[in-house]
C-alpha cells in the first residue's frame, strides 16, 4: 500500500527524481540501496518543506462530479473550475481531480 508521503512521488518534481536515480542507476554510477535511500528522503523531507516553507493560497469553485472515500483517501473530480491565487490571478479547468489525503507519517496515532 502506497503511503500517503510516497503520494508526493508522482508529482513532476518526484518524477523527475525517479527518472534521474534510474538513470544513475542504469549506469553504475549509484548502487540501488543509494537510490533507494534517496528516495525514502525524498519521501520524508518534501512533506515538511511544503508545510513550512509553501505559504501561498489558492480558492477554487466548480461542480462537484464525483467523490470517494477508500483507504483515508478522498479524491474528488469537478467539472468547470475556477481557481483564484493570491495575487488574484484567475485560472480556469474544464476538469480537475484531487486527491487528499492526512499528513501523517505511517505508525503516527494522530494527524
């Protein structure tokens, strides 16, 4: 089961690490227990620094489609969305999809 920090590795940023590690992997030029290693702070470090150094807020209005509820993850879909940044800039989607999930590390009793 994916924990809910590893959720960040699907992100652009996540992505781009896998691809690099692979890469340095495939080359001999990392051991995989380093790439591993990497990863698993990866995976421990991004959530913290999202929570401490991301200060900026979004607002966003559209038509709920569906939602869900499994294993402490929601996701939601909505059609035609507008999102408004702090700087009021305005943003439009024709869908989105979100999901959310407690930021906890596995093992924690509380959020």
């Amino acid at each position: 089961m994916t924990t809910n920090f590893e959720l960040y590795r699907r992100t652009s940023i996540g992505s781009s690490l896998i691809d690099t590690l692979d890469h340095f992997v495939n080359q001999g030029k990392i051991e995989p227990q380093a790439a591993y290693k990497m990863l698993m702070l990866f995976d421990d470090i991004l959530p913290k620094v999202m929570a401490d150094k991301v200060k900026a807020r979004m607002h966003f209005k559209g038509h709920l489609d569906t939602y869900r509820f499994c294993d402490e993850v929601w996701t939601f879909m909505l059609n035609d969305v507008n999102f408004r940044l702090d700087n009021q800039n305005n943003i439009q989607a024709d869908k989105i999809k979100i999901v959310a999930c407690v930021a906890k590390k596995p093992g924690d009793e509380k959020a």
